[in-house]
C-alpha cells in the first residue's frame, strides 16, 4: 500500500468501527458528513471493521476514487480503541500500523534537550 501513496499528502485515521459493507460513497459520507472534511482532499482515509483484521483505505487520484482493502490472514490491526473520531497519522505511524504494530511506539531515539561540548 506504501509505494502508490508517495504523492498523498495526509493520512487519517478513523478510529472506532467502520460497517465494511459500505463502498467508495458510504466512506465518502462518514467522511464529509460525520467529520466535516473533504474526501477530494490529498489525503488517505483509513476505516477498520468490528473484528480488526480489516481495513478499507479511501484516495482520490486526480480523476476518481481509490479504494484500497486489507485484510490480514493471521490477526490483528492495532486499532486505537478510542470511540469514533478523526485523526492524522504520521508516515512513520501508518507504516507501524500496516505492520501490526500500535501507533503509540515508545520513541526509540529521544531528542538532545543539551548539546554536549567536545
């Protein structure tokens, strides 16, 4: 799913449950109409079923509607348990959550708070 995303701009997340019968216009109306944003935006809208091994990826490509699935064999997407809402993921984030990893990863690396002198 990485290598045709290069030119999107943002990737959302909505967390909560997503009725996976729903198609490219069903996502399209959770989007605009529940969170007010545009689904013509540069942008990827990630939604997960009830059992968390699916997930349904929404993109509009210049000229119409990309839908994108995933689903796993052996199971699940750390899906954030908070109740529905809307909210960015980083390349980094979306990468761990395509992996099976949680979006919540402790930093490995901490940022320098002083700089030593040598």
């Amino acid at each position: 799913m990485l290598g045709e995303l290069s030119g999107v701009a943002r990737v959302y997340i909505i967390t909560g449950r997503t009725d996976m019968r729903r198609s490219i216009d069903g996502l399209m109306a959770i989007i605009r109409d529940t969170y007010e944003m545009d689904p013509y935006a540069n942008a990827l809208f990630l939604f997960c079923r009830r059992r968390k091994n699916t997930v349904k990826a929404l993109h509009f490509d210049k000229d119409g509607f990309v839908l994108y699935l995933k689903r796993l064999d052996n199971g699940r997407f750390q899906w954030p348990k908070d109740a529905s809402e809307v909210r960015p993921l980083t390349r980094q984030e979306f990468r761990w959550l395509m992996e099976g990893l949680s979006i919540e990863q402790p930093k490995a690396i901490r940022p320098i708070t002083q700089k030593k002198d040598f």
